[in-house]
C-alpha cells in the first residue's frame, strides 16, 4: 500500500515544519524544531490512497483529502517513494501556476477558499480571524506555505496561523528569496558570508549568499547582524531583488551594466541615469511620491577613450554618512533624510514588471512589507524569473 503524506518542502529541511491545517485540524506534522542533538516530533497525519479496512477516518480528515485532492495547487504536487510533496515556487510557476491564477477564475476561487480553510484559527497576534478571503493576497498564500517559501507561524499551542498583517523581518526575506527555488531553511550550499555576518547555523545563510556573490557587492555589510532581524520595508526589499540578489540580475541584467532591456546605459527597463522625466510621470500617477525629496550620488568612471565620467553610485552605502541601516531608516521616516534614488528606482523596476503593486494611488516606498503582500511579491516574482522563456514579456 502507498502511503500519501501531506509535507511541505521544509519537512526536508530539518529545522522547523509547521503544520498545516484544515477546518483546524493538523493535516501534516513533521519535525517541529531541534535543539541540539535532541529532535522532538509531533505525529504526522497521512492521507491514503487506499485506506484499509482497520484504519477509520473521520469524516473532518475524509473531507480535507478530497479539498486538497482537487484543489488547484496539487498541480504543484510531486510524488517520490509514495511521498507527496509540495514544488518549490519555481517549479509552480514552470508549470504555469500565475497563468492559472490570472486567467481561470475558478483556479483563483479554489486558492482563495484553500487559504481560509488552511488558517481557520483566530490570529493571536489580533484576536480575529486570520486570512480573509476578500484579501488580494488570499490567493498566494497556499503556494508560498506549501512551497516553503514563507512558513506559517505557531502559537504556544503549535496551532498554525499565517498573520497576513504580520511584518517580514531581513533575515525571512533572504530565506525566502532563497526558497523560491530551495524551499525553506535550505542546507545545500550553506557557507560563511564572505562579510562574515552570516554563518552556516543561520537559516537564511544560502540566502543570505546569494545576494552577496562578491566583495564589491553593494551588499558587503550593508546590514548588520542585528539589523537583519528588523522589519523590512519595500524600498529595501525592492533593492535587494533588484540590485544584489543573483536569481534576478541573472535573468534581468545588472543595473550598472548589461540588462535584457539594452536601452539604458544604467538600469533594467528604467532610466536610472536620465530618472527625471520618468519620475515626473510616476508623480502624476502615485500621489504621495510629490512628498519624497529624492537625492543621488555619483561616481566617477573611465569611459572606453580614458574619459572621466561622472555616473550614479547605486550602492546605498555611500548614502548612509556614517550612519547605521537602522538609524538611515529612522531618519528616512521621519524626513530627516531624502530617498535615495536606487531605492526609488528599485521599487519603479518591480512596478513596470507588475511584481509590486500600489497602495490605491500612493507608492509608499517606505511602509513595512507585510506578510500577506510578501506573499504575493514572491509568487509574482518566481513567475517573473522562472517560467519558461517563451512566456517571458
């Protein structure tokens, strides 16, 4: 008899698996967490695909196999010696999951309706029912919590709940950058950064790697180690994905040197040397962008001929004067500091390729990114990357 267990990608991972749930019920539970040479475990539940005589199933559990057995993410489902497990977000969108989601509406409705039924319990962090199903990010949740690309978070009871409002500290976004084609908390690659901030025992220390590829890297010690476990906001989390993470400037192109676009001798598909017709534009489009002095620096570099030339320094040390990621944070909030153009242009990039979206009419660069629109922005931006070439704009 095959056996057809429920886990998610992090099941493999040996760190942390949360459950997931349905009606309230723990579909699947692997290894809740380690600590030193001691694993502790909670039991799993299996859905069988013959069940035989002397095992019941409750009509709850009888009812969950059949939600999960048609709902639309099992297109994302691969079976290995009778294990079903979950594909990374990469993989989904190979298969064209943002595709389905855009265009069928039944597919959308059915992602929708798994993510209420995965988090029925009451969000302890407000009292109050934890994923609405009106939300835009509805849809997304199931794919990044079965994908491992953003896990959902635990009570003192280990009852599961997603915390959509919830924030997104650096360290979560590396990891879940990462996981878009690893899954969460991946230990295939792990080793010190070459800053010697991360280490091998950090859980977002691939991901963590993967932004920082050399010592010229804008990010070389951008953070420091504490700063990683801070909320991060969109402007920074834009900057990251498009300036230093690899699986994006791979597939897009540096923004100081060669894009797919080759239109702009600095950016991808925007100007970033020659911004300012592009952001008098945007300013007519998102109201509160008139609010934001927004300030460069430049560098300089020798052209081909020898020549000095005077060009945009995108690494947003050269911005903070001295100052910590924290306190140039502060002081960006409260006015104090103008909006560095990189960060800018970082958040235009991903809206032109539809991975981030508007608050209303308002861009809102500096707000926390949340769990929920987090979601979204990670589906978005694995289709971006990974579905097949022909399908790319």
């Amino acid at each position: 008899m095959k056996k057809r267990v429920l886990v998610s990608k992090t099941f493999n991972s040996g760190i942390v698996t949360q459950a997931l749930m349905y009606k309230g019920m723990p579909l699947s539970k692997g290894i809740l967490f380690k600590y030193g040479s001691e694993t502790k475990e909670q039991e799993q539940v299996f859905f069988l695909s013959n069940v035989p005589e002397q095992i019941s199933l409750n009509c709850d559990i009888m009812s969950a196999k059949k939600f999960f057995e048609s709902s639309p993410s099992l297109s994302a489902v691969v079976m290995s010696d009778g294990e079903c497990g979950f594909n990374t977000l990469s993989e989904q969108c190979r298969g064209g999951i943002m595709a389905l989601i855009n265009g069928d509406v039944s597919v959308r409705e059915g992602l929708t309706s798994l993510s209420t039924s995965l988090f029925r319990n009451t969000n302890p962090k407000t009292g109050r029912e934890d994923v609405v199903g009106g939300a835009d990010y509805a849809p997304y949740i199931p794919l990044v919590v079965v994908s491992g690309a953003l896990p959902p978070q635990l009570d003192f009871a280990s009852n599961t709940y997603f915390n959509p409002k919830g924030e997104v500290s650096v360290a979560r976004a590396l990891d879940s950058l990462n996981a878009l084609k690893e899954g969460y908390a991946s230990k295939k690659n792990r080793k010190m950064s070459l800053d010697y901030v991360s280490n091998t025992n950090d859980f977002f220390n691939e991901g963590y790697n993967k932004c920082l590829n050399n010592l010229a890297s804008p990010f070389f010690r951008l953070f420091s180690r504490s700063e990683l476990s801070t909320p991060i906001t969109l402007c920074e989390l834009c900057y990251i994905i498009v300036v230093c993470f690899n699986d994006f400037t791979n597939t897009f192109g540096s923004v100081s040197g060669y894009s797919v676009s080759q239109k702009n001798e600095m950016g991808i598909f925007l100007d970033w040397e020659h911004p300012k017709k592009l952001i008098r534009a945007y300013r007519q489009q998102f109201s509160d962008l008139s609010d934001y002095v927004v300030t460069r620096c430049s560098i300089d570099t020798y052209t081909k001929e020898d020549e000095v030339k005077s060009v945009l320094d995108v690494n947003i040390k050269s911005y903070l004067n001295g100052r910590t990621m924290l306190d140039f944070r502060q002081d960006l909030l409260s006015g104090k500091s103008a909006l560095p153009l990189p960060y800018l242009m970082s958040v235009l990039e991903l809206v032109k390729l539809s991975i981030v979206e508007p608050i209303g009419n308002e861009l809102a660069p500096l707000r926390q990114v949340s769990r929920g629109e987090f979601s979204k922005i990670l589906v978005k931006l694995a289709d971006a990357l990974y579905k097949p070439k022909q399908e790319k704009q």
